[in-house]
C-alpha cells in the first residue's frame, strides 16, 4: 500500500487459517465501519453538530449454506455518540 500500513490476513481459523490474524470478513466490517464513520463526520459538520465523541462497534452474522458458501445475513451498528449542546442557556 502507498500509505505504509502493513497488515497480515488469512483465512477465517475454520477455513484451516491462523487465529487472531485479521481475515477478509474482519477488513470488510472495518470499511462498514469506517465508512459509516466518515459519513457521520461529514453530516456533523454539515449540520453543525458539535460532536465530542463517537465509537461504533460493528458486527456481522454469517450463513454458511450447504455448499459451503457464506454470505453476511446481519450488519449490526452499536453506536455511542457524544455531542455539544448549541441551546443557549
């Protein structure tokens, strides 16, 4: 990559891949998650929200078929944001 990261992935353990390195499924949940965040920044300052704090935890529930085959069924976004208050007091 051009911006210097460097990041180790295999196969999911079932798949006969190497425990507590990141897999494809890993890396896509962090681009929904990154992305969702990106678009939360940029709605916050379109809006003049005065956001403080913002953490977001995604999930992701896999089906397995019977050939094997996986899809995401579910995304799930927990979201935690923090924001100013702009009413006068």
């Amino acid at each position: 990559m051009e911006n210097g990261v460097e990041l180790d992935f295999s196969a999911p353990p079932a798949l006969h891949g190497h425990p507590d390195v990141l897999t494809p499924e890993d890396a896509f949940m962090a681009a929904i998650n990154t992305c969702y965040f990106m678009m939360f920044i940029w709605a916050s300052e379109r809006f003049k929200i005065d956001l403080v704090s913002f953490e977001c935890e995604a999930t992701g529930k896999v089906t397995e078929f019977m050939d094997k085959t996986s899809i995401f069924k579910e995304i799930i976004l927990k979201l935690k944001i923090g924001a100013r208050s702009t009413t006068p007091e």
